[in-house]
C-alpha cells in the first residue's frame, strides 16, 4: 500500500512516498519557486535529481513534475500512479469543524474556504495543493490531516482569549495551535520510551515556526501559538507573544497600516529582527560563538522565552515527568537546550552536559539525570499523516 504525502505551501510543495508495508519512504523531494519565473524540483527516488529552471506556474503544474518524477523509468520508483492508493494532505487549520483528520468531500472543501480568513498565510496553499492532486489523480481518495487537530483536546479556559465572549462565538477568535502533528508524534515516542502513558509532557518544538505544547495522559492541554502562527514563542521571523496594543502604536508611528503591520511581525521580527542578519538559528550561532552582542541577544531571548513556556506549562499540569526538543533547532543545538534547562533544576530536570553535547544529528537521546527527563525526538510529522490517511481510506 503506497501513500503519497503533500505538504503545499504557498510557493513549494514538498513531498514523501511511503509504502506503508514497513512504514519505508521511498521517495522524497520538494518543488521549489512554484508560481514564480524558474522553478526547481528535488527529487530523492532510485536515483536523485535535481531540475533547475523549469516552469511550474501554478500548484497543477508542480504536481505534475511530482507525479513524472515518481513514475519516472530511471529516477522513479513505481510504474503507474493506480499504485499510489491515497494522497495525505497536511492542512494548517481546519479551524473548529475538524477535530481530526478526515477523507476530503465537498464539505470539507467548503470548510477550508470558509478557514481562509483565520489562516490566510497556510491554507490558500494547502487548498491548491489538494485541487491539483485532485485534478491530476481524481479517483484517488485524498485525507485532509489537520495541524490544529491535536489540541482540540485543549479546554476552555485554556483557548478562550479574554474578549467578549459572544464576538468568540460570531467569529472564532481562539486559539487553536498547530504543528499538532509534531507534537502528538513526539509524545507519543517519549510515552513509548518512558513506558507509561499517564505523564506530564512538555514539548518544545523548535524550528523556523516554533511551538510547545503541554500534553498531559496523552491529551494536549495547552500550546503556545494561537489564532495564527503567530503567537508564543520567538521564530525565525515571527514575533511570538507582544502586547496587541504595539499594531496601533506601529500603525501611528511608522506609516505602515494594519495589513503591513501584520506582514512586518510575521516576517521581520523574530530572530531576524533581533539580531538584524539573520533568521537562520546556524548563522546566529556562529555569530553569538564570535561574540555578536545582537546574536547573543536573539539566543537569550529565544531561550528565555523557551524556559517560560516550560514552568508555565509545568504549573499548569501540576508537575513535569519530561521534557522534549524536536525540531530543527531542538534537534540540533546543544546550546538551546543548555541554557533552556539552566536553573530549571527545581522542576526535576537536571542535564546530562555530555549526553546534551555528544547528540547526534536525527539521534532520539536522553540528556538528563534528574527525577524529570530531558529528550532530543526527531520528529517525523509526514509518518503520522500517513498513518492517519492509510487508517482513514482503509
Ligand atoms: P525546521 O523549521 O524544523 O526545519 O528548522 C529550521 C531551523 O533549524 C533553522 O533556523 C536552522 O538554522 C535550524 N538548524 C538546523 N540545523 C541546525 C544546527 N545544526 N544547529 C543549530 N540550528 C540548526
């Protein structure tokens, strides 16, 4: 049984083949520049390729290099595309309606439309990708997995916000978290490795967006992007938390209105409004190693948020069993996790500085010593969609 999954985002789609007798990935690429002059694709299949300069005007034409390349005589790796029993599509929001993950219908279609305006940025892209797959393969059922769906399980208090209560109900002004997939998948290892389900978990997510949850038996309670993508912690170019007052005192102040303000908090601030070069964590910290006052000042702040979130969420399920990063940055970088487990001793965590230092890229490790452990999970959000896609269409 072979499922192909779809990540489309507003210029790219990435894409995994899976053949879910063993759980294997045997193709793997990204369609890059989608909708612009030149595009390139990536493929990784019997043998890997690279296409530079190619058109790809919309998502239907990016799908179609996709589908060659997989069926492709030399590069490929199945003969037809009767073969690829069901396509899995990563959706951003399906806002209150889903709660997971579901096979794609006409009402569902709708119910993305109608999310538009919640997730403007994420699930424009993600209807394209699923319009060109269906107008490509349209027998083949195809499963919407949601990135919110996993804190559904969040209770009221945790994601009404403070408005008036009836302008919640009219207009669904709440937080709904994402990067959901992740989330449960890492949980899920880190239950599997303890051995036990009835933990209390908190998961740092650390990548360009960058997330945490609380995951209390199993369930998230708590996580910290909300409405949009947003909110929470520091991200490559995303502010993360702000007093919402800034947007009009930025309005006032620098000639931007409402709309620019938004694009500017997204895509300015962050890491890269910190330091001013950079929103690649690699960059910053070669410069904070060189001594880059701005850089130190970008990882402080990315951690110190960091560690927040984690005695927040800690207070919030009344206790910690563990710990997890996953995550580009979570994966990777010794320093982030060094000075986010600094002075969090009073919670049972205590780290390993050798286990912490020695990790691998892709290793699963435990890095504590305390009551409480501390995880490096390398996440794997294209395994669950495929999962949940294979249960659904079976
Ligand atoms: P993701 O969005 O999960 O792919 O993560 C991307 C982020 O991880 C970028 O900021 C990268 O700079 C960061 N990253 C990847 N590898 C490393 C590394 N070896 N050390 C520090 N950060 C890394």
């Amino acid at each position: 049984m072979k499922i192909l999954v779809i990540n489309a985002g507003s210029s790219s789609i990435k894409y995994q083949l899976f053949d879910m007798t063993n759980e294997c990935v045997i193709a793997k690429g990204m369609c890059d520049r989608v909708g612009q002059q030149s595009s390139t694709l990536i493929h990784k299949g019997k043998k890997d390729i690279r296409l530079e300069d190619v058109k790809m005007p919309s998502h239907v034409e990016a799908m179609k290099f996709v589908l060659d390349a997989l069926v492709h005589a030399e590069h490929g790796v199945i003969k037809d595309l009767s073969e690829i029993k069901a396509v899995g599509h990563r959706v951003v929001l399906g806002g209150e309606d889903y709660t997971g993950s579901v096979v794609i219908d006409g009402t569902v279609m709708k119910a993305l439309y109608a999310n538009i305006g919640l997730a403007p940025l994420h699930n424009p892209a993600n209807i394209q990708g699923i319009e060109a797959c269906k107008e490509i393969m349209p027998k083949t059922p195809m499963v919407a997995v949601f990135d919110n769906a996993f804190h559904s399980t969040m209770p009221d208090y945790a994601y009404m916000y403070a408005i008036n209560y009836d302008d919640y109900k009219k207009h669904k002004i709440r937080k709904y978290g994402f990067h959901g997939t992740s989330h449960l998948f890492v949980s899920s290892e880190a239950e599997r490795l303890i051995g036990r389900k009835d933990l209390k978990i908190v998961i740092a997510h650390l990548g360009n967006g960058a997330s945490m949850s609380a995951v209390k038996n199993g369930k998230s309670v708590d996580t910290s992007m909300g409405l949009t993508p947003l909110q929470g912690l520091i991200m490559g170019t995303r502010c993360g938390d702000i007093d919402s007052a800034a947007v009009e005192y930025l309005v006032n102040n620098t000639g931007m209105n409402v709309h620019e303000v938004t694009t500017y908090l997204n895509k300015k601030c962050g890491l890269l409004g910190i330091c001013g070069f950079s929103s690649d964590f690699r960059d910053i910290e070669d410069e904070y190693e060189k001594g880059n006052d701005r850089a130190r000042l970008a990882v402080e702040m990315f951690c110190y948020r960091v560690k927040s979130y984690v005695g927040s969420y800690a207070a919030a399920m009344g206790g910690l069993d563990c710990l997890v990063f996953t995550g580009g940055i979570g994966e990777n970088s010794y320093i982030v996790r060094e000075k986010v487990m600094e002075g969090l001793e009073f919670l049972g965590l205590e780290i390993d500085d050798k286990a912490n230092k020695t990790t691998k890229r892709g290793e699963t490790k435990l890095f504590s010593k305390g009551k409480a452990k501390a995880y490096v999970i390398p996440t794997n959000e294209e395994i669950m969609i495929a999962r949940d896609t294979l249960r659904l269409v079976k």
